[in-house]
C-alpha cells in the first residue's frame, strides 16, 4: 500500500519532491519512505525500465530514462511547438485573469480534470507554479515570458481584466453552472 502510494506521488508530481514531504503526504517516517524509494529504484532504475526514479539530496522524482533522451526530446519539442487546443486556451485565460489559482479552483471553473493541461501549458513555459505555503498547496500563474509575448507587462493590462478577474465575476460564472448542472 505505502509503495503504492509513493509511486503515485512520483507519478503525478511533475517535479522534485521533498522527502520529509511524501512522508507527511503518507503519515509515514522518513526512514520508512527510503526504503519504499530504494524498492522503487530497484524495480525501475533497471536495463528494461524507461523510468527511473532520481534522487537529489532530499528530493526524489520520477524521470524518464537518459537512454531515451532523444526520442523524449522530440516528443517533448512537438508539444512545446504545437498549437494550443481549445480546453489549454481556456485554462490558460482562467490563469491568466484568475491566478495564482490553485488545480482545484481552475477545475471548479472548467468542470473537468485539468492536470494534463496544466502539464503541457507548464512544459510549453506559458504557466509556472508556486507554492502557497499557507494553504499547503501549488498555485499556477501566467509566466512572464507568455506576458512579453502578449506584449503586456502585468496581467492587468490584459483586455476586460477588472471585469474578468473580480471575485463577483467568477461568483456569476459557477452560480450559471450550478444552475445548467441542476
């Protein structure tokens, strides 16, 4: 089960965690999680595996093997280069007039599952993270990069942004929803 739990994590986790982190997550000792992640490594880092698990100091993430960089490499280059599609756009507008926001308050506005587009809005530099510290959970924003491309040096500039970023706004929007869901 603890092995299980962990292997989500480094899953779903699209960057370095803190050990001291997972064994909070999993109400487990440290020590105890080491000896899941050596499991890990043993079981992935092998010749037939094309995930490794990478440790750094105290944190630990899921990578892809060295072995396939290239063939990574250019999968990862077609999606950075390719056009966004229609649900990415709408999630990158709701960051870009809401955020920081964190996957569950950008869920709760979309209506679905937004991980793999944050993951792609993050891998084409367009959504960056931070993590709230208060609430124990990350918070995704415009990048300033997406920024200099749209020619805007705060998000505030951006068109209608008073209108599309009040909290009354957003209020009318899941008020509609709840409404059209019933």
């Amino acid at each position: 089960m603890l092995k299980a739990q962990v292997e989500s994590i480094l899953f779903v986790l699209n960057k370095p965690i803190e050990l001291k982190k997972i064994a909070k997550l999993c109400q487990r000792s440290e020590a105890e999680i080491e000896v899941v992640l050596e499991n890990l490594k043993a079981h992935y880092n092998g010749e037939e595996s094309g995930i490794n698990i990478l440790t750094v100091g105290q944190e630990v993430q899921m990578v892809s093997c060295p072995r396939n960089k290239d063939l990574v490499e250019g999968l990862v280059k077609e999606e950075i280069e390719g056009e966004l599609t229609r649900p990415q756009l709408e999630a990158l507008t709701v960051i870009a007039y809401r955020g920081p926001i964190t996957k569950m308050e950008l869920e709760q506005v979309r209506g679905v599952n937004c991980s793999l587009i944050l993951r792609n809005l993050i891998i084409k530099g367009l959504v960056q993270t931070e993590e709230d510290k208060i609430i124990e959970q990350t918070k995704y924003q415009i990048t300033p990069s997406f920024m200099k491309h749209l020619g805007v040096m705060s998000p505030k500039e951006l068109p209608n942004y008073q209108q599309l970023s009040s909290a009354e706004s957003l209020n009318e929007i899941l008020a509609n929803k709840e409404e059209s869901d019933v």
